[in-house]
C-alpha cells in the first residue's frame, strides 16, 4: 500500500516533482560533464609529457635506472621483445641506445644526448614524425641525424650541415664519426630541445660498437592507467636481469602535478555538490510546505507517523532514481560526443600550447567509472536531505498542521 501511495503520489502534482526530478536530473548531469572535463584534460596532460619522450613502460638491464651508461646495455633478441609484447596491453616496442657525446662544428661544441631509435616506430610511440620541423623524417636504414631546433641553434648549424660526434662506445670503445644533418625536430620540453639528437639504430650501434646491443626498450600501450600492472605483468616474463619502469617512476614531477590537480579539482567538485544540495534542498522545503496539510490529515486519521516517513522517504527513493537515470542518459552520449569532437583551442592560445608541445585541445574522458560515480553520489546526496521531510514530519502535530 505504501509503494502504491508513494508512487501515486509523486503524479498527483506533477509539476513539483517534475521540478525536483529536473534539480536530481542536471545534477547529474552537471557533475558528469565536469568530472569527465577534467579527467581528460588530466588524461591529455599525461599522454602530452609522456609522448616528449620517456613513452609509458622502459625495459633496461638491471641497475641502468640508477646508472645510466653502457655499462648497462641489453641483449637484444626475439625472446626479449616475445615477453614484452606477449601483453595484451603492448601495442609497440621498440629499442633505444642513449649515451651523451660531444658534437661539434667550426668553433662550437656542445655537450648532447645521442639517442639511436628505429625511426619507423618511434612515429608511433613519441610522434617525432609530427616533430619534424626542418628536412624529411629519416628512413630506419638512412645514414645521418636528427637535430633538436635548441641544439642546432646553439651548435649554429641547418640542414645539410656535417656535425662531428665524439664519445665514449660500449666498454670503453672510442666513438667518433661525422654525420650529415637530414632532419630538424622541434620539442616542446626545452631540456629536450637544447640537448638531443636521434640517428637510426643500426648506426648507432656501429657508432658505439655496440651490435645489437640498446640501453632501453621502450613500450607503449592502449591504457594509460595500467602502466603499473602492466610493467609489473612483463616484469614477472623476464629475468631477474632486468628492470621495468613504468611512466610515474620515470616521471615523478608529473606524478605530484596530476595529484595537486585531483585535489584542486576535489574541492570544486564538493562546491558542485554543495551547490546543488541547496537547489534540492530548495524543492524539499516546497514540497513539505505545499503538502503540510495533507500530511497533518493522514496522521490524524490514523496513519502512524513511521508509517507516513517511510511513504516520504520512497517517494525520494523513487524522484532520485528517476533523476539519476535521466541525467545518465543525457550525459552519456554528450561526453562520448565531445570525447569524439573535443574542444579546440585556437589563436593565440593554440599557438602557445603547441609551443610548450602541447595539443591545443581537451578531450573528455569516457572512462565508465565517472558515469555510475556521480550517479551513486547525487543519489545518496538526494537520500540524505529527504531526512529533512522526516524530521518534520516526526516533530509535525497534526493539528496545527492541518490549520489554514
């Protein structure tokens, strides 16, 4: 019987409860848009530094992380890279040799990280194939290098330039050759910039007479958040002669942004909600003060006031999952819409976050967590401010109530 009055009478004024319905309704809405909003941007940020350089997982031999020379190099094989990308997460792979040289033309040396890649996939890992600014991206079997804009302003040098390198190669081999510039790359990342350049691996290896040898192997995969159990995942395929390092290790100062920006982004979201328990609240004190009569006049004809709770309480039960089931199904295909067309910036701010090697957009997050979240917190935020109707009607007599 109560389910039935309860039911019966969230329609018999239509209005009101269309009212608190819409207040349940846009808070939903409201606080999916905006979590969604910012989880992307965080997203994006993320992927934005990763993809500089670092990728998402490294797999080194075991003390590079601490000690990062030649001293430290890998074997490569087809074992090596069938336990890597034996995940279902990995989507590339790829191997790395780095060690710092000196490069110099005319009268200008400049200290520099040299890093020998395999062009064809590190397009796809850290974009340098969009980095290119000056001359074509280089084939995996082309002989030369590739510049940062910030190194080859400080060594005066442009395309087509020869750049003489000198170092130290595998246990203790002197490296020195010269190379033909074929390409510039520009990072956003100044350190990167002023100090890096890149020549195919095979080269690389020659340079450094290290064959078949690399310091690194970097990984890439489709979840940003499953960097660490999935760098553990592959850790757990390989020998104890290696170590797997996930971005976070890597990367520690992003780590502390993302979290100073979770908690920015906690608080606004507890002002959302605060603001939007006051609207809800607001319909709450309508509905006690338009139905103070009625309610005065089922308990003077014996309905016990537990009784005429409970009826209240359901009729929240029923407004709050309502209003939580339109928001979801409004906000659902709005954040997959601005996921698949995110908003762009463009003028002068494009140009300065593509500048700092940002893309000049904030994509929203379909992450399915944010969905039900919000939904089980403005349902509950709802449930909480009926013990208001509650508290009036235990504290409620009914014949002052029914007094006009």
């Amino acid at each position: 019987m109560l389910f039935k009055l309860a039911w019966r009478n969230l329609w018999r004024n239509k209005y009101r409860t269309m009212i608190t319905v819409a207040s349940v309704f846009f808070a939903v809405v409201f606080s999916v848009l905006m979590t969604a909003l910012q989880k992307g941007a965080m997203d994006n940020l993320v992927k934005d530094v990763v993809s500089f350089y670092s990728s998402y997982i490294q797999v080194h031999a075991k003390g590079y992380f601490d000690e990062q020379t030649l001293d430290h190099v890998l074997d490569l094989n087809d074992s090596l890279f069938k336990n890597i990308r034996a995940d279902k997460n990995v989507i590339q792979a790829s191997p790395r040799i780095e060690t710092f040289v000196l490069a110099s033309t005319g009268q200008n040396t400049q200290g520099c990280m040299m890093t020998g890649i395999v062009p064809s996939q590190e397009s796809g890992l850290i974009q340098l194939g969009k980095k290119v600014t000056g001359g074509t991206y280089m084939a995996d079997t082309a002989r030369g290098v590739m510049i940062a804009e910030g190194l080859a302003h400080k060594l005066n040098v442009k395309l087509n330039d020869t750049l003489i390198l000198l170092g130290q190669g595998y246990q203790g081999a002197t490296a020195a050759d010269r190379y033909i510039i074929k390409t510039i790359v520009t990072f956003g990342s100044p350190q990167l910039n002023d100090r890096i350049l890149f020549m195919p691996l095979k080269q690389a290896q020659d340079f450094l007479s290290a064959e078949n040898k690399a310091t690194s192997i970097v990984v890439s995969i489709n979840n940003l958040e499953s960097a660490d159990n999935v760098s553990k995942q592959i850790a757990q395929r390989l020998s104890s002669g290696f170590e797997v390092i996930p971005w976070q290790q890597m990367i520690p100062d992003i780590v502390e942004t993302v979290k100073s920006k979770e908690s920015s982004e906690i608080v606004i979201t507890l002002l959302l909600y605060l603001l939007v328990s006051f609207g809800m609240f607001a319909t709450l004190l309508m509905m006690m003060a338009e139905r103070r009569f009625e309610l005065g006049m089922l308990m003077a004809i014996g309905m016990k006031k537990r009784q005429l709770a409970f009826m209240v309480m359901l009729e929240s039960v029923f407004v709050s999952l309502v209003g939580c089931a339109l928001g979801l199904a409004a906000s659902i295909p709005m954040v997959f819409f601005w996921a698949a067309h995110p908003i762009r910036f463009t003028g002068a701010l494009k140009n300065m976050y593509e500048k700092m090697g940002f893309e000049a957009v904030i994509p929203m997050s379909t992450d399915p967590a944010i969905f039900y979240r919000q939904a089980i917190i403005i349902g509950i935020v709802s449930l909480m401010l009926s013990a208001y109707p509650l508290y009036k009607i235990y504290s409620m007599n009914a014949l002052k109530a029914m007094r006009k």
